[in-house]
C-alpha cells in the first residue's frame, strides 16, 4: 500500500510581511507557524513523517525545540529561489518515500489546518489515479481590474476555487511535473495540469486561512483559539 508523507516548503522570506525572521517563524500564540502548520499535518496518523525544505543558510530552526515530534520531522536544507524549487528539490532529497507514496504539500504560513479537513482530503484521494488538493468555491462576486485599479470586467464565478494546501499528489509524479513546469509554477496542482491532468477539488475549510500580511496575524489567533476551545 502507498505510505503518506507531507513536504513543507520553508525556505521563504515572507518579505510581503515586511518583518524578521523570515514568516515561517513569525509567533502565533507563543509558537511559530511553522510548528503549527506541522502540528495539523503530524495530527493524522496517517501522515508518517513531514521533510521540512529550509533555505541552505536558516539560522531559526535550531532556535527552537522540534522535539515534540519525534522522528517525524525532518528539516532538509534544499531550498530554492521560488516554491516550485524547493518542492522539487525536497522531493528528490526525501528519503525513504517511494515513486508511488503519497506526498501532501502544505503552506508552512498555513497554521489552522482543521483536522477533519485534513481526513477528508486523504480519505476522497486515497485511491484517485490523480491526487488534488483542498479548495474552496468562490461566493464573492469576482472583479478584474487595470492598472489603474478600475474594474474593466465582471468575472463570473461559476466552477471557480480558491485553492488551499495541502495538496496531495504521488511522489514520482509530482516530480516529474515540476520538473517539466519550471520555477515559476505557483502551486503543485498547476504542475500537474500542464501534465494534461486533472487534480480532485475537494471541499476545504475558511478556517485554513494562509498568513500573508501582518493582520492576518489576529485572524489566525482567533481561529485557533476557537478551533482550541471545541477540542
């Protein structure tokens, strides 16, 4: 049987955040991201080990204690220029996952992964000839604008997701895919496309919110604080 494992690109510097450490590190109620992002994935049995991909020279990681996981994190100092980058190269560096394990690949800036979400998406792409990833319908009318920030067309919204992570592809190839896609390819159910396939949407969570500027910060507080308080 397939085994499962999860890939945690972090070798970002979050510059959009306009703030140091780099944002993987940034702390969410006492803890960085980046453990709470793990503490979602590892939460599944399932998921047999998280690789965490840092860039060559992170000096953060050793700052804190990843003790509380065991042997089921493990850091690999590959990271590229872009995300596309250091996926691939964690995926070709991660020991021990064979060409046909599952791979789930999560935002390291993603740290309020429900755990029912999490069951969902392994247990709808456990057996697809595909993978997918978790997604969310659009409900808000969509607006494209020009440079001058002036809306030039209405989008309709029918059959259009806002993707989340993690997304869930075969190791062999997810590879492959980015290795054919190139480095500018922003998330792995892209590289799968160009392939000429067609990753599952399954259902995710609002609560699976990814930090990306400052105020996101208190949102993310306030969703773990609940998701905490219904445990």
């Amino acid at each position: 049987m397939p085994r499962m494992f999860a890939l945690v690109p972090a070798a970002g510097t979050g510059s959009r955040m306009g703030e140091s450490p780099p944002k993987q590190y940034l702390s969410l109620a006492g803890r960085p991201l980046l453990q709470h992002a793990l503490g979602g994935l590892l939460a599944s049995p399932r998921i047999e080990k998280a690789f965490v991909v840092l860039a060559d020279g992170d000096r953060e990681w050793s700052r804190y204690d990843w003790s509380i996981y065991g042997s089921r994190v493990e850091p690999l100092r590959c990271g590229g220029a872009t995300r596309a980058q250091s996926v691939r190269n964690g995926l070709a560096m991660a020991p021990g996952i064979g060409e046909q394990d599952w791979v789930l690949v999560h935002d390291a800036a993603r740290p309020c992964l429900p755990a029912e979400a999490l069951r969902r998406l392994i247990e709808t792409l456990g057996n697809d000839p595909v993978g997918g990833l978790l997604a969310l319908r659009v409900a808000d009318t969509l607006k494209r604008g020009d440079a001058e920030d002036r809306v030039i067309e209405t989008v309709p919204r029918a059959g259009i997701w806002q993707a989340q992570t993690p997304q869930m592809f075969r190791r062999g190839r997810l590879l492959q895919a980015l290795q054919l896609a190139g480095a500018e390819v922003t998330d792995e159910a892209a590289a799968v496309e160009a392939l000429g396939l067609k990753p599952r949407l399954v259902p995710g969570d609002p609560r699976n919110v990814k930090i990306t500027f400052p105020e996101d910060l208190a949102v993310a507080e306030m969703i773990l604080a609940s998701m905490e308080s219904t445990v």
